[in-house]
C-alpha cells in the first residue's frame, strides 16, 4: 500500500517543488509507444525527412530531437535549467475551492503554467529553442503567433539570449490584441501582422483574398520564407512538432514528481489541444507509464468546437502551413486551407495536431472531446471568482472538461482525482471576456458542408 | 558568526516559504514606535477620531486595528489565511541576472507580489477587509481605484467573500486601461468612471471642471458618499490608512522569514511610495529592528518626480479626498487640490501618504528620492529583458533605485545587499510601456507655482 507517512502528509493549496527537485530529463514519447508515428515525409519526393532536408528551416539539435525515436529520456543542458529556474516549478495547484463550489467528491488539481510574463507554458519550449539556436551561432529567428502568447514567449527567450525576432501575428489577434504587441515590442521582438507584403507567400494570399483576417498557417508560411533567406537565420515553431512537446514535457515530468511526492494516483489527466504541444507534455511521462501498462489514467484532449481537428478531422498526411510550403505531417487535420470563424476567440485556431498526440488518439489510448466557447468561458469565469485566476480561453476549454467529470463525479458519488493544464491567463485576452461578459458571444459549429472545404485541401499522397 | 550552515545554503533563484512557515501575525509598527503618529482627527470638532466617528464609514474591526497603537503583533484568522493561502506565500527572489547586466557587486533580491491575478500587493489588504465585512454582514462595499489593482484585487476578494462591490475608477485611468474594467466585471464588480454624476460629490467636481481627468481623491469622495448612504453598506480604502499598512505587512513578515531562513541581511530596502502601505508593508518587521537598535539597514522610499509628496510635500493634517469629507490625516501632503499631470503613468498619483510612513520619514528613520518616468521605464524594460518579469510602472520606482544603488556598488566596489519591493506587473499597463516604446513619453516635475496651488487647499487646522 505504498509508504503511509506519503497518505498522511496534507496537501497544500499549491506544491511547489524546489530547484532541486524540478527534472533534468525531458521525455521522449516516441521512445515508448508501441508503434511510432509515421514520418514527416518531404511534399516533392514523399520520402522521409532527412536532418539535412529540415536544416535550412530549424536548429541542428532541435531537428535530432525532432527524429530521436530511441532515447526515453533527453537531458536539459545546464545552461537553459538556469533560465528555466527563473520561471518554473510551475505549482501544482489543489483546487479545493472549485471543489467546494462544484461540491463534488472529486479532488481537483491543475497544473498551472501562466506564472511567467508570456502567461503561457509557451516559454519551456522556446527558452529551449533559442538556447540551442544561439549555440549554433544563429543571430536572427523568425516565428508566427496566433493568440500572441507563443510570440511573448519567443521575445522573452530571444531577449534571454541576445538574439533578433521577427514575429509574423495572425491579423485578427493583432487586432483584437494590441497590447500583445507592446509586450513583444518590450522585449526587442518586431511585430508584423500575417498576411503581409512582406513575404512572397503574404502577398500572393493577400491577393487572393485582401480582407482575410489571416491563420496560423499563413502566418508560418511568412515566417519560413524569411528564415530560408539567410544561413544566420531560422525558423521556430511554437507547437505541432516532435521536438516542442518534447520541451513540453517539463511540464508532466514536473506534474509526476509532485503527484509521487504527495502520493496523488491520477484518475483522468485533461489538457487543452490546438497544436498538441501543451496537452502532450502534461500527459507524456503517465502516457508512458500507461503503454507499458503501470496505470489505467484516462486522458483527454479538448479542443473547441469550432475547430475540431481530433473529432472531426481526417488522420491524413497534410501541410503544416496554409501556403503548403512544409514537410508533410501525419496528423488529424481539417486542411491547410481550413480557417477559423473570427468569433473563434484565442488560440486553438490551428487545422492539424501534432503527429505523437493524433497516433496516440489514433490507437486508442486517449480520448478527445470538443467544446462550444459560451460553455467555456461559464466555465473560466466561475473559476476565476472560485480560485482567483482568470484563466486564458485556450486553458478553460480543459477546464470546462474537468468540470464536467468532477460534475459527473457527484452525479455518480465517486471520488476520482483529476488533473487538468490550466497552461496560461487570460489577461491578454480581455476582449472576449468583453464579450462574454456583455452577452454577445456567440459560438459556432461548422457544418459539414465547411470541413469538406477544408478537407479538399488535404494533399492526395 | 552564526549558523555556518545556513550561510553554506545556496540561494536559490526563488525562495517560496512552505504554507507551514507562513506568518500568522501582521506586525504593527505603531505598538514599537518611539513616537505614534498623531491621531487621525475629526474635521469639524477638530478632536481625534473615535470608533463611533468612523463606524458609519469602515467594517467595525478594521477601526479597531486602525486605532490599535498597543498589540506589536495582530493574528490574522484562519479564514483568512485559508484565502492567503491560494495566492500566498509570495517569491522573494534572487536577480542574479540583474545583478549580471549590471556588473555588480550587490545582491539584490525583490519580493514579488505580481503573481495573483490582480497583479499586485493589493489583494493583501482587500481579502482583509472583505473578510471583516463578510464577518460583520456587510452585503455592499463601495471602493475608488487608480491604476486599476485596487478594485481589481478588491473584486476578487469580494467574489471570495460573496459581497457586491462597486468601484469609483479614476477616469483617466478608465481611458488608459479599457481591459482592467473587464476584469473587474468579470468578477461581478462594478465600475463607474469618476467623476461621475452618480454622486453629489461627482456633480459638483464636474460642475467646476467638466473635462477634468479625475483623481483618486475625488473617486474617495465619491465612494465615501455611496457608503454613508445605507447601513449594510461600507467603504473600503486600498492605501494610506493604517489598517491597510497593517495588512500589508504580511510582505515584510514573509520577506524577514525567508531572510532568516536563508541568512539573508538587508542593507537597504527599497519601495515604491504612492499611498505608502506596500512600502511600510515590506519595511515593517525590519523597520521595527531598527527602532530597536537592532539593526542598521538603510530604508528608502520613491516616489514619481510628478507627485513628489514626501520630497516636496508639507508635513501637515489634510484631507485624504478631494471632496474634503474625510477626517484629517497628519501626513506629508500636496494638498487635496493637487491632480497630478496626466501624462504621468499608472498610479502613486496620490496627493498624501501614509501617516505611518510620514512620520517614520519626519523622525529620520528612512530617505525618501523622486524619480522621473523615462528613467523609470528605461529600468523596467531592462529589468523585463534581464529578469524576465514586466514590472508594474508603480514597482518600476523602486528599481529604479534599486539599480542606482547597484551601479553606486559597483562603483565604489562595495557588496551590499540590497532589496527592492516588485509590488506588481504591468500586464494592464501597457499603454505606458506603448509610449516608452515610440518614444513619446515626457517628464513631468511640477513647478514650486504648481505645487503652491495644491497647498492652498491644506486646511489651517
């Protein structure tokens, strides 16, 4: 039964580890499944990537992590756990108020990320991208942002580490968010708003359609372009690939030390999903205890509604980006060239999921659900008002799912423990709270008729 | 020479106090004073305030504390700590990457109070008062805020306790900061800019000067108003009072534990000064020592060049409001006709200070500096790219001093310690970091023409 003075010891309202305590290791997924993903495939030979296909485009170590299917564990050099000691632990928090309010026999944690200035788990991934591009020597990294968070994040580690960062912002955050700007602009990072006539790739969608309010996938097409320029510049993702929810996975490595530390068994583990990354790395080290059959945790993966990639998406081979310029991925995706109703608010706009998350989906051992937006913002302003943190769009819809089980729990009578990522705050994203709270947010399904547009745009490989 | 082996401990980035070691007690400097401040007195009677003068205005046992010149140490209840616990402790950390950029010698450390959603100190004294309201059956409290964390912190705790809040919000600072509106609505607070013509105190300022861009004396005046109307109904005060330095002090009783614990010894402590209960808060416990003889730190308050009341002020018994309806504070005071320039940023817009801090300043027990914006924004966004964290304009004071005093180390090659008060974040304050940015931000220092207008309205008491 475990070591007794473990059960005995009270659970504080928030478990911080100390810098001794926080993982040296990250963990490698793909090491551990049962079957791999299959590989990003290069569009014109439909081969497999090779490191040297990807270095023009990423950092030399970032694309051996993106490949590395055998090592389990990966080491975090001593030089990036400095600057993660300036921002994590990131606390374990028991929600003993949101349990009261729901009174519920279930106990409530989450895993809170939003501690740091970029507000979003965002920064474990690019303080290790910008570590090893100055490694390399690399003077210059370009990115996209779509909520603006993972733009903060890029600006703080590149500020960090003495590096210059443009910062392609999809259109409508730009718009809704100009404070955004300002914090990247802190920072030292240049803000262009995605499309633009910057870019060959900006201009021909700006052509084509001059009033688009721009995606995600547009805005990396802009910023790829500009890192194949130059051999003193690359590219950084903020989510979707291999080698980010690897970075992510700090995140789970954290989560279990505190769980073990406390003697908390997880029952279900419930992250948000856009690109896969945040909800991947809470999940990665309990996943792998689960393929190799230590636990029977159940995961989920929520996306909203209105942009379904998991449960309503295909398990194809697809582009990263809308101007079909990446390596093709193997994922669930709606289509490059699906795109988001505007009243979509914050992130989770993006049309794929990250290959590790959409096999594990795949092969059953995950589940995924999707939620409408006026159910997660109820969701995010009780939580608010219950346990202080106004928590951002992306991480409420995981918060709505935890909810909703711990609702189902005192329907039930069952005491089951859940986790759940709340990865970021909401104070950048105060419009649609605006909204919310006024009464005029309203929420969207797409129809069928929507994502077979989308969907004709998947490559026939 | 003391313990050797707490002086081996190395310093971590961020010491966090266990909710064990955290304190039980605020510290009330007026019970170790040489001399008390003198009493708070009665406007029309001229004699000091009593229980019964203030009872129509404040929760009956916050008079008692502000009245209480006996107890050194005050217990804070458990239900209370129950709510400290979900955003307390808070980080005393160490800026090693500050005191890298600056190439000095000193240690400096800064007590972080940003990481609640208010994003500052504030919530400190508001989950005090909501608490003794909630206690006394209070349903309705009446506030003012400035730059927007009072009445941000102050619907937090009211959303904890259950109580209604409505929020007097200076209306230049309602212009300047759209969002922080939002978020006070979110937790069900209202917001009214001020002046408005909700009150007889709103009409009549505006009456005098319809364009006028507000002040937190007259939003007091307003909030005072509203109060006195109903007896289920009270006013609440986020600053200045004695009650309020008291709750505060939970910053400076965190802050000596973890210098204890880590045998961390102070030679100077720095913080911002607009109301002055987060600068007496943070010096408190230490600034009791001193008086004792116990030790020999060197305190300083700063203060903006724009508001400059303890540098420039006179030390006479004024009114807290505009309106002139509260009792008579002794303080260091611009009069209660002074508004400052509205091209100053965020808050420490304040005519007065704490009668606690004035005094302690008038018996040579602390420095006081005044320092310009531009300076004080070139320190902030050093301090965001170094650190990581983006200060609040109002902390952004105190380091500026903080890394004066570490260039001065650097210069004489001396090896202080030095700790500042990082009181809060500026995530709602962009649109002053948006001016920094373009570069059109101005100083301001009032003229001694300027100043002797504001002085014309102390009263001759």
């Amino acid at each position: 039964m475990g070591n007794t003075s473990k059960v005995m010891k009270k659970i504080p309202y928030k478990i911080y580890l100390t810098e001794e305590e926080m993982p040296k290791y990250w963990y490698n997924l793909k090491a551990v499944m049962k079957e791999l993903p299959d590989p990003m495939i290069h569009p014109a030979t439909l081969k497999p990537c090779t490191s040297e296909d990807l270095a023009p485009i990423f950092c030399r170590e970032l694309i051996e992590q993106e490949l590395n299917t055998t090592d389990q564990y990966i080491e975090i050099p001593q030089e990036l756990l400095d600057f993660y000691k300036m921002f994590r632990p990131s606390p374990l928090v028991r929600a003993y108020c949101l349990e009261k309010l729901l009174d519920t026999p279930a106990e409530i944690y989450y895993k809170f990320e939003g501690t740091n200035t970029s507000g979003s788990h965002k920064l474990n991934s690019a303080a290790a991208q910008a570590y090893y591009a100055k490694k390399q020597g690399i003077i210059h990294l370009t990115t996209e942002t779509g909520a603006g968070q993972w733009g903060t994040a890029m600006a703080m580690a590149c500020a960090y580490y003495g590096i210059d960062l443009t910062v392609y912002m999809v259109k409508v955050s730009a718009q809704q968010k100009p404070y955004r700007k300002a914090v990247i602009e802190t920072y030292g990072g240049k803000v262009i708003p995605s499309p633009s006539d910057t870019t060959e790739a900006g201009r021909k969608i700006l052509a084509r359609d001059p009033s688009t309010t721009g995606s995600l996938g547009c805005a990396i097409s802009e910023a790829i372009e500009v890192a194949l320029k130059s051999n003193n510049c690359r590219y950084v993702l903020g989510s979707v690939l291999d080698h980010v929810l690897l970075h992510q996975t700090i995140i789970g490595q954290e989560t279990k030390t505190a769980c073990e530390k406390y003697d908390i068994k997880p029952d279900i583990i419930i992250g948000c999903t856009g690109g896969g990354s945040n909800y991947g790395g809470l999940i990665a080290p309990f996943m792998g205890d689960k393929i190799a059959g230590k636990n029977d945790i159940r995961f989920i993966g929520v996306e909203p509604a209105s942009c379904p990639s998991l449960t309503r998406g295909k398990y194809a081979y697809d582009f990263g980006d809308t101007g079909q310029t990446t390596p093709l991925l193997k994922m669930y995706t709606l289509g490059s060239g699906f795109i988001p109703s505007p009243n979509h608010a914050g992130g989770l706009r993006y049309h794929g999921m990250s290959p590790i998350v959409s096999k594990l989906y795949h092969d059953g051992y995950m589940e995924a659900r999707s939620v409408e937006q006026s159910k997660v913002f109820e969701a995010a302003t009780a939580f608010a008002r219950s346990e202080g943190i106004l928590p951002a769009p992306e991480s409420s819809h995981a918060l709505r799912v935890a909810m909703d089980e711990a609702i189902l729990c005192r329907e039930k009578g069952e005491k089951k423990t859940i986790i759940f990522g709340l990865s970021g705050t909401g104070y950048f994203d105060l419009s649609a709270y605006v909204n919310y709270n006024s009464g005029t947010m309203t929420d969207y399904i797409p129809s069928d008729e929507d994502l077979e547009k989308g969907f004709a745009s998947i490559p026939k490989v």
